[in-house]
C-alpha cells in the first residue's frame, strides 16, 4: 500500500517537473524577450535594470552595461511582441537633471518594412547620449571668463559691445525699424516657403559634398589662377593699352551707331520686309528645295562630254493626261463651283483632251542641245589617244594553257562528257515495196539472214604528248 503511494507520488512528481520544464521552454522559445545590441560612447547615469522605451512606452529593460576600449556595450530586453524597424536609432533620455535616465528607440514600427530581429545591433553612428551638465557649466565658465576683464583692465568685453552698440544705434531708431520690418518680411516668406527651403539646404549639403570631394580639383584651380594672375601682373602695361585701344574702339563704334543709327533701322525693315516673303513663300522654297537637287543632278546627267551635247529630251509630263491637268486646276481653285466646274470639264472636255494626250513634242526639237566643242579644244587624258597619234599600245599575247587541249599521258583526267562525237545519222528514205514497209530496215536481204549492222569507225586521237604543244602563235603559224 505504501508503496504504491510512493509510486504514484514519484510519478506525479515527475509529471509536474515535465510540465514545468515544458513551460519554460516554451517560454524561453516562444514569449522570451528578445535582445538587442547598442553601442554608446558613454552611458552615465544609466543602470541595468533601466526601462527601455518606443515613443514614452515601457517596452523592456537594460539587461547589461560593459566597456569596451571607447565605447560601451549595452544589451536590452526587448518584449518579443513589440516590433522594431531595422533602422532604428537609441537615444540615452534625461528628463532633467534628478530623474533616472532611459533608453529610447526611435521612430516606432509603421505597418510594413523590415524589423529587427532577435540578437540585432545597433551600431555607434545610430545612436546619441545627452548633453552632461558639467560639459554645460565648463562653457558657461569659458565664456564668462573670456568677456570678462583681463589684465586688470576696467573695462570688459561686454562693455565695450555695448558703449560701441550704443554709439552706432544712437539716432538711427526709425533706421533700425525698418530694418527689423524688412527682416519680419523676409522671416514670413521663409515660413511661406518653407519647403523650397528644404530643398535648398538639401542641394546645400550636395554642394558642399561634392566640394568636399573636389579638393583636388580645387587646389589645381587655385594654382592655375594664381598663375594667372602673376601672368596678368606681368603684363600689366600692354593690358593698359589694350584697354586705351578698347575704348577708342568703343568710342568709333559709338559715333558709327550714331551716325548711321536711321539707315540700320531703314536696313533693319528691309531686312524683315525679305524674311517676311521668305516666311510667306515657305512651302514653295520647301518644294524647290525637295526638287532641284535632283533636277540639277538630271541635268549634269544629259550632259555627254565625248561631244559635248545633251542627250535629254524635252518632255512634257502634264499633257499625257490633259484631262486630269486642265480640269485638275480648274477644280483646284478656291471657289464656291470650282468642284462641280472641273467635273463638268471632265465631262464635255474629257474626250476631246483625251485626244490630244502626248509625253513629247511631235517635231524633233531640243533647245538644250549646244554645239560640239572645236578638236582644238578637246583634252586627252593621253597623248597617244588624239587624231594623228600613235595610238593605244598593243595588248600582250595571250599566255598559252599550262594544260594541253589533248589528253594524254601524264595529263588531267578528260572533263565529264568526254569522248568521240557519235556517228552521223543514217539518213531516210522513202520505202520501195511492201517488204521495206512491214519489216525493219537492213532485215530483208535476198538469203533471209540480218547482216551484221556496220559500225562506223570512231576517230582516232593523235597521241601527242603536252611538250609537243606550240608555245606561242607564231610557232603555230610555222
């Protein structure tokens, strides 16, 4: 009995302690806080055990503060529910000079974008510590000690200002209204505008950079203008008179301008007066200029320079259809009738003009054919060439074939096709009897037997060997 107690109290027991471990290793896995690194340069007044908020809510707490060289490591709890953007910046909170310090993370998660995960840092330029007011108080110290008195002079920094401000704004009171007006008026179009003014101070900081990032090519400009300058420096007598001469020109052309000033204007009007038909003509210089470089290239083309005459023609190409010519301009014109006008013309006019339709003159006529140039005037491009000379020189003799005609031995293999050209045809005639007609020719013979078909010879080949070839015609003729 007591054992078996013992059994299920052993047994409870160990149910309890498997329930708990399980809990806390679902805790630890699931609802443990996360942590995260930040990196101070200095963590004074702030203690482990500190709250860690988003926006002024408590969201976890300062597990560890360690020194690292000149920085200090700080590690946080983080409640595992809370989001924090990825990138997040830490920012040590003092609310005034007695209440404990905290540990602010900034900006607070929107809805969407990464996060920091489990084990995450924040590095040192992401973060910011406050002002110390021993820091605070040395400079308060410093300027009071500098416009104070020193070398037991009476008067001070401070008092010099002031007794020279006195004196400067002694009866300019409407003066610096005014001026105080003025810089009230500039103040309100800087808040008016101040978006533009972002954006200045943005391509401020992009000037600035990318000076910072040209010091080379700053120095090299420098160098280059001090040169100038010595350059410059150097010669400044003939720039002196450069300078006289300048002027005297500028003097001349003034009396010129004052002088001529009604002409130029007469000029000027001329001048719009011809740009003006030259706008009013656009669409006919735009055709002239579409059609005459072919037209001149047409042109250069009839010329025939062995007898220096034209070859064209003239050709009129609207009267091969004269109907669609004259009555085309006359539905062309900018009337009320003109449509019905060229249709009627095409209608009672048509088959007359289409009688007369033609592409060139019916009388051989060219009024662009010139004369032939004299024989003295003609050039030859060689002497030779001209009536009287000796003429163009002979042309080498043909180089004979490295091959024979002939097949041989030793020679190529014969092209296809080759061979003896076949025998002449037998020729026909007209049968003689019944027996010629009902059987084949050359089978009835007066014994009944077909003689044998005579085969004609095949012409023989002379067997000549390359080397007998002739090697130029005049062996040949020989």
């Amino acid at each position: 009995m007591i054992s078996n107690r013992l059994r299920t109290a052993t047994a409870v027991m160990l149910l309890a302690v498997m329930l708990g471990g399980a809990a806390v290793i679902i805790r630890c896995t699931f609802f443990a806080p996360k942590t995260i690194i930040v990196y101070f340069t200095t963590t004074t007044g702030v203690y482990p055990g500190d709250q860690v908020r988003v926006s002024g809510v408590k969201i976890g707490t300062i597990k560890s503060i360690q020194p690292q060289g000149t920085e200090t490591k700080m590690t946080l709890l983080v409640n595992r529910g809370v989001r924090i953007p990825a990138d997040a910046k830490a920012v040590i909170v003092a609310q005034n000079l007695v209440s404990a310090r905290y540990v602010q993370l900034a900006p607070a998660y929107r809805s969407d974008g990464p996060t920091l995960p489990d084990g995450a840092e924040i590095p040192i330029d992401r973060t910011a510590v406050p002002v110390e007011w021993d820091e605070v108080k040395t400079q308060l110290t410093r300027l009071a000690t500098e416009l104070g008195p020193k070398g037991g002079v009476s008067d001070t920094s401070t008092a010099r200002f002031i007794d020279s401000a006195a004196g400067a704004l002694g009866g300019n009171g409407d003066k610096l209204r005014q001026t105080l007006a003025q810089l009230s008026g500039v103040g309100r179009i800087l808040a008016n505008g101040s978006g533009n003014i972002v954006d200045v101070i943005k391509n401020l900081q992009t000037f600035i950079a990318t000076l910072r990032d040209s010091t080379t090519q700053i120095v090299q400009f420098q160098g280059r203008l001090a040169t100038l300058s010595s350059v410059l420096d150097g010669s400044r007598s003939d720039l002196d008179g450069a300078l006289r001469n300048v002027s005297q020109v500028v003097g001349e052309v003034q009396r010129f301008v004052q002088d001529t000033r009604g002409q130029v204007a007469d000029q000027v009007q001329l001048l719009a007066n011809v740009t003006q038909n030259v706008v009013d003509h656009k669409k006919d210089l735009e055709q002239i200029l579409h059609v005459a470089p072919t037209a001149v290239a047409n042109t250069l083309n009839m010329f025939d320079p062995r007898d220096g005459g034209a070859t064209g023609t003239v050709a009129l190409a609207n009267f091969s259809d004269p109907v669609q010519f004259l009555c085309g301009m006359i539905g062309s014109i900018e009337n009320v009738t003109a449509s019905e006008t060229g249709k009627l013309c095409a209608q009672y006019l048509g088959p007359a003009l289409r009688q007369m339709n033609f592409n060139y003159l019916p009388f051989p006529f060219n009024p662009g054919l010139t004369s032939v140039p004299p024989p003295e005037d003609l050039l030859y491009t060689e002497p030779d060439l001209a009536p009287g000379g000796a003429g163009p020189k002979p042309a080498p003799p043909d180089t004979p074939p490295a091959v024979s005609a002939y097949t041989g031995a030793g020679d190529i293999p014969p092209p296809p096709g080759y061979g003896p050209p076949p025998s002449p045809a037998q020729p026909v005639l007209a049968p003689k009897d019944l027996s010629e007609i009902l059987l084949p020719p050359n089978s009835v013979v007066s014994n009944g037997t077909a003689p044998a078909q005579p085969s004609a010879p095949a012409p023989s080949i002379p067997d000549i060997a390359p080397t007998d070839m002739p090697s130029s015609p005049e062996e040949t003729r020989r």
